[in-house]
C-alpha cells in the first residue's frame, strides 16, 4: 500500500473528509489532496505535516515516509 493509499484509506475508516482531517492535523487541505493522489510524496519539507496527519489518523508515524 502507497502511502497515498494508506492516508486516504485510514481517513475514510476514520469517516473523515479531506477539510475534516486538514483542520484537525493543520495540514492544508491542498496538501492532503495532493498527498492522496499520489501527485507528491511526503518529504523532509513536510514531515512536520505528515507527522501531524499520521497522529490525526492513528497511523504510525514512520508509515508515512515508507517508499
């Protein structure tokens, strides 16, 4: 599983939308967009935001900068 696949499928498990998940992680909602559609990768530059949606989403934090 991508971690495109892994973030969007565990913010629909957690029946969230994409403006849900940004305001409780603090991530722009364009970034989960992008993020989810696998058009860039989670990378230093957002690890504090990748980090902060993974805790959202109860995923370990090591998952989102897995390949």
């Amino acid at each position: 599983m991508t971690v495109a696949e892994l973030i969007r499928s565990k913010r629909e498990e957690a029946d969230l939308t994409q403006s849900e998940l940004a305001e409780i992680s603090g991530v722009p909602v364009g970034t989960l967009f992008n993020w989810e559609a696998g058009r860039c990768g989670v990378s230093d530059a957002s690890s504090n935001g990748a980090t902060r949606v993974a805790l959202a989403l109860r995923i370990p934090p090591a998952r989102m900068f897995a390949n």
